[in-house]
C-alpha cells in the first residue's frame, strides 16, 4: 500500500454466517480498495475485537480468482468449462429457461435456492419475493438453527435470553455446545474478561478438546449426542444435594416436583455409561454450578446438529431454572436474541404475494429433490429450473451422491449468483458475477447480540459484478414478476422495513452506527414471568404444540421431561464410529477456503482419530484413511488425537471436495432425514467405518 495513499475508516457489519455479526472498522483506501479492517470498540459486544478471516478481508474482496463477468457453460457440467458473455445475454436466457419451465411443469417446478452466505435482510431474503410473487417453489430453511431454536424456545417461550455481554459479570460461565474460539471469538472476549476481573471460570462442554476447551477451567468431554444424558446427570446432582432452589422453581417453573421425582433414577451412574464422562466430572460439574449462583449458560449451534438435538438444548436449559441462575446479573442463558429484532420483512420478501398452497421444499433435502425423490417433492412434480444465491450445496448439503447426481441432469437449468467459481457454480449453466458486502447496502441483526445496523457500500465493486437485488431487478420485467420491492434501491428497501418494525428510519440507524435492542434486565431474566401463556419456565416440552414452525418427524415420540432420546445414530458392528463435522477455525462453511491465509493454515482435510482408535486399525499419524457408510465414501488424512472419546472421529470443517483424496467431500457421509419436532439436518450425528485408504 502506498504510504501515502487517502486512508479513510468507515464502519460496517460483517455478514456472514455468524452470531457476532461483528460491528467493523474499516480502512477504505482512495475511495477505492480495502485495507485492514478492525473490530469497533464503540459497539459493546463487538468491543474490539474481531477474527483473522475477516480482519484479513481485503485478501478476500481483492481477490485474483473473484468472478468478473457473466458466463455460460460450453463444456459438460462440472468440466469447468465456460465462455463470457454479457449481462443481457445471462439474464434474457435465465428469463426464457425460467419460462419455458413454467409454461410446460408448471410454476413450481423453479425452486429458487439460498441461504446464508450474507445475512443481510436485502440481499439474501430477497430471492423469497420472486418465489412468492411468481409462485415457485418455496424455500423451507432447515440446514442450520430449526433445532436449537425450538429446543431453546420450548422452555422459555421465546428465543432469548440473558445479555451476553453479561458472561463478563458472571462467576461461571459454561460454553456448551459451540467453539467460539474458532466460530464466535467475541464470546471468548466476555468470558476472558469474567475470568480477569472476578475470578470467573469458564467451563467448556463438548465433543472433543477444541481450541475452547484449551482455554477452559472445567472440561467436559461428551459423546456426541448425548448432552441429555449429561444434563440430566447434573440435574440429579442438584436436587439431591440441596443445590436446586425450590423457592424460584415454586414461582417461576412448571412441574418441579415432577421433574425431580424424573430424575431420581438419572444417576450420574446413568449419565456416565450413555455420554463417556466420568462420574466423578458429573458430580464435580453440578457441584461448580450449584454452589455458583452467577453462572452463565452460553449455549450453542451444537446443538442443531443432531437428530435428538431439540430435547438436549432443552435438557441444558433447564439446568439455569433448577438453580434459579436467572435471578442474577451474570447468571441465566442464551442462545440467540432472534425474538428481539421484529423485522417487518414484508416489502423485502413479498409477503403479500404469498401462496401457502405451493411446495415449501425442504432445503437439506436438495438431494433427494433433485433426484426425484416422491416424498421431498411433497408430491409433486420434478424441479427443473433454479437461481441459487449465496449457498454452495454442492458442498455444504448433506446426502452429497444424491447433491450430486441431481446436479448432474441434464434436463435441470441452473444459475449461479457467486463471487467465485464455487462447486456449484461449476455445475451451473450460466454464472453470474456477486458482489461483497462492503460494495453494496444491506441492513444486520446480530444473532448472538442485541445490536441493528446498516452495512454500507464502501466501495465499488470490481468488473461486472452486480448485488443480488440487482439481478432480481434485473430478472422480473423478465419473467413477468411485478411488486413495489422490485422498483426501490437496496437504501428504499432498508428504510421501509426499518419504519415498518418500528425501528425508525435509515438516517436514524446510519447515525447510531450500532443500535442496542437489549430489553432492560427484568424482562431479559424473566423476571415477571416467562414467555409462555403460563408465564412458567416449561420443564415439561409440548413439542406437539411448538411456539413456532410447523411439526414434522416424529415429535410424538420425544420425551417431554430432559431426558437421553435414544435416536441418534448408533455405532453398530459395521460402523464402528461415530463422526461429527464440527467447524474450522479459518473456514466458515466454505467461505474464506478461497483465500491463501486460511488454506494455508487448515492445510488438508483431515479427520481426529484416537491413538488406541487408530493403532487397532493399523492406521498411522498422516495416513491415507476412507470413511464410509451406506451414504458414500470420502478419503482425507489421520491425525491421531487424544481429545476425543474412543469411537469418536472429529473432521474439522468443510473443505472443498477437491481437496478430499479422491474429489468426494465429508457430506457425503451425512444424512438428511427431517429431524423433530420442526426439521433441521443433522451433520453431526452419523455412524462410519475408517479403514486405510487403498493404493490408486
């Protein structure tokens, strides 16, 4: 950079799949590029402090290898190969596929497709107004929060909680669930902080002995699957040596007595033979927790990944209520504030346009949708158009041979909205250039915060590339879609929705730069009631009946007390192990594997193994292994551990299939069954066989 270049700080709000959604500082240089960028120490949560990825973002955004221009496939799909053409080009043939689709299968057979890529209102909710204002397919979101959500919300009524900032006011604070050493570095912040001003310890519950757990007090190693059993062990502990508080219990829960009666026989005994922890831990947890009034509970996306994971976030919720923590500054739990934001979303989504008649597919279930699957279909005919923004489901979405396959026919028109030349986008037929947040306008919400704020454009973006809202701008005159959202800027969309949530305007929020929504401390702790009819704190589920969602799976069978639901995948003779794919330090799903810093320190795709695990197997530190079971096989490097419980395998991340032995990636191994009581995908709860990988 040129010591003498214009350096200008502006502030903006990272966008991606995170709960920080950390407020930024950033260096814009000249008007023109970007340099560092910095957490914002005016914005509490943020305080400072932001991850390596996205301080390093001008290695992201300036990137040699970003998508510049349209382009349409020539060769097969998948070969990589492609000719530039100009926008009309791409988007009069997106226009005609998309209509001569509709014409001879009907509206629903176009399932536009997104996620979280950016969590900006505009930008990634927007695809939702073409889907409804033209009746496609709609799009039912289950690949990340369904299951913590409900699990967490059926005990207090609503998804929210205590003020994280408060794990700094605490004297406990229990990080379960979540690594946000490498997912959510600001929750490390208030705890450290805890820990340096008070004295505080911080406790870990997990898998295997990640890069959180290294920095923690207390140490909790689970099986994965198995936090009931855990919690349920704990809540036993309490009750019988005096640490519940019955007088809280009396006022602000259920059915105490009924629980407690419950948990007699949930031993630590009990416990300990169902998730591997000693039982000498579990006494010595309940002790830590009991005898500490100020204990925060901060509990994590986990949680959402396995098929019993709804009853498990709810089990370790209840822990807080049986000791009454939430009395306390510095006491309680969290997960996510998403009850505070009341986005009015209607403009931005097309709410009015809406038809609850057409399919709501099932977004883990890509695989089997494109495949032809009957039942993912929901009865229905076959997809055979889509327009994917901000999501690679060629890699990220489980039942990946299915994921594969689908994408493969010849007979489905894809376009893909992308800033690199991602697996998906390799199967597409025409690509599109995107933009970055930092190049258009977009307003956040802070999942793991209480904070609002507008994103905006700092810069312009570089060749061709256009923002999301730009191409759907582009796209309906196209395709015949009419509604006001279509004729507003990006701006005229974020003030509508802001005065419409009662949130004010742009100019009001732009000022602030951060806007703290945290409700005052009686109404965070559930002080005058919980958020239930009963204003009770609901030791005793209703999944039938859930706060919000639509049930699915068999919600009839879940154990309406904390309890171990025996429905995960089980090691059996054939599959010997169970694997989970927690997430990366330098990865973030798949953003960020494009840029050189964060390959080059998450190196190969690798899996955790046990040295016990591992010396049966006569499989040696950096050897050559294939996992498999009845999904598929994916081949990538041992690493002997000795942090995780024996039977228990930990693949970090999700790298590019191409840098997996052989080109098949880790979610060719995981399953995409509906996960009760409102759906969800369940990536870290599979059985697998590991042997040596053999010679080519």
């Amino acid at each position: 950079m040129n010591q003498h270049a214009k350096i200008e700080i502006r502030h903006s709000t990272c966008p991606h799949d995170c709960p920080s959604a950390c407020a930024l500082d950033v260096e814009v240089v000249e008007g023109r590029s970007i340099g560092r960028v910095r957490g914002s120490k005016k914005q509490t949560y943020t305080a400072g402090v932001v991850c390596a990825k996205v301080a390093r973002y001008a290695e992201r955004i300036h990137h040699p290898e970003r998508l510049m221009y349209p382009m349409r496939r020539t060769g097969a799909k998948g070969s990589g190969q492609f000719a530039r053409i100009s926008w009309d080009e791409a988007l009069d043939e997106i226009g005609h596929r998309f209509n001569a689709a509709e014409r001879e299968f009907g509206a629903e057979s176009i399932w536009p497709y997104y996620y979280a890529g950016t969590m900006g209102l505009v930008m990634r909710d927007g695809l939702n107004r073409l889907t409804h204002v033209k009746k496609y397919s709609r799009f039912y979101s289950t690949i990340c929060a369904n299951v913590g959500r409900i699990g967490f919300a059926v005990g207090t009524g609503k998804i929210a909680g205590a003020d994280p900032r408060e794990m700094a006011l605490s004297d406990l604070v229990v990080i379960w669930g979540t690594n946000p050493v490498n997912t959510q570095v600001n929750v490390m912040t208030h705890a450290a902080r805890a820990r340096k001003e008070r004295g505080a310890k911080i406790a870990a519950v997990d898998i295997y002995d990640n890069e959180t757990m290294k920095q923690a007090d207390i140490k909790i190693i689970l099986r994965p699957g198995t936090d009931g059993a855990f919690a349920c062990g704990v809540m036993h502990v309490l009750f019988r040596d005096g640490y519940a508080d019955r007088a809280y219990m009396d006022k602000y829960t259920d059915c105490p007595a009924e629980l407690e009666a419950h948990l007699k026989t949930r031993t630590p005994e009990w416990a300990s033979a169902i998730c591997g922890v000693p039982v000498a831990e579990i006494e010595a947890f309940a002790k830590a927790v009991g005898e500490t009034k100020r204990t925060f509970f901060r509990l994590g996306y986990g949680f959402t990944r396995s098929r019993n994971g709804a009853t498990q976030m709810h089990a370790a919720n209840c822990i807080p209520a049986v000791t009454g923590a939430w009395q306390y500054e510095g006491g309680g739990a969290f997960f996510n504030n998403y009850a505070l934001w009341h986005f009015d979303e209607s403009i931005i989504e097309g709410h009015d346009a809406i038809d609850k008649t057409t399919s709501a597919l099932d977004q883990s279930q890509i695989g089997r949708i494109l495949t032809g699957d009957s039942e993912a279909l929901l009865g229905k005919g076959p997809i055979k158009a889509m327009l994917i923004q901000n999501t690679n489901p060629m890699t990220v979405a489980p039942e990946q041979a299915l994921v594969r396959q689908g994408f493969a026919r010849d007979d489905l028109f894809v376009a893909v909205h992308e800033q690199f030349m991602t697996e998906t986008a390799l199967m597409a037929d025409i690509v599109l250039p995107a933009t970055m947040f930092m190049e258009h306008d977009d307003l956040y919400y802070g999942g793991g915060h209480q904070h609002i704020s507008v994103g905006p454009k700092l810069i312009d973006p570089p060749g061709e590339c256009r923002s999301n809202h730009e191409v759907l701008q582009a796209l309906a005159p196209r395709l015949g879609a009419k509604h006001q959202g279509f004729e507003m800027t990006p701006r005229e969309l974020i003030d509508a929705t802001l005065k419409l949530s009662s949130h004010g305007d742009i100019a009001g929020l732009e000022a602030d730069s951060w806007r703290d929504l945290q409700p005052d401390f009686r109404t965070s702790h559930y002080l005058d009631g919980f958020a239930h009819a009963d204003r009770k704190f609901h030791f005793k589920a209703d999944w039938a009946h859930p706060p919000f969602g639509q049930t699915m799976g068999d919600f009839d069978k879940m154990p309406s007390l904390p309890d171990h639901w025996a429905v995960i995948e089980h090691a059996d003779e054939v599959h010997p192990f169970r694997l989970a794919t927690s997430p990366s330090r330098s990865f973030l799903n798949t953003t960020f594997n494009e840029t050189p810093s964060s390959q080059a320190r998450e190196g190969k795709a690798s899996v955790m193994i046990h040295p016990l695990d591992a010396a049966s197997l006569d499989i040696a530190d950096g050897d050559a292994v294939t996992l498999g079971n009845s999904r598929g096989e994916t081949s990538l490097i041992a690493t002997l551990f000795e942090g995780v419980r024996r039977g228990v395998l930990i693949a970090e991340s999700v790298h590019p299939n191409k840098n997996h032995i052989g080109g098949r990636g880790i979610n060719m191994l995981t399953g995409a069954d509906t996960i009760a009581p409102i759906g969800g995908a369940a990536f870290h709860d599979n059985k697998v066989w590991i042997k040596k990988a053999t010679s080519a």
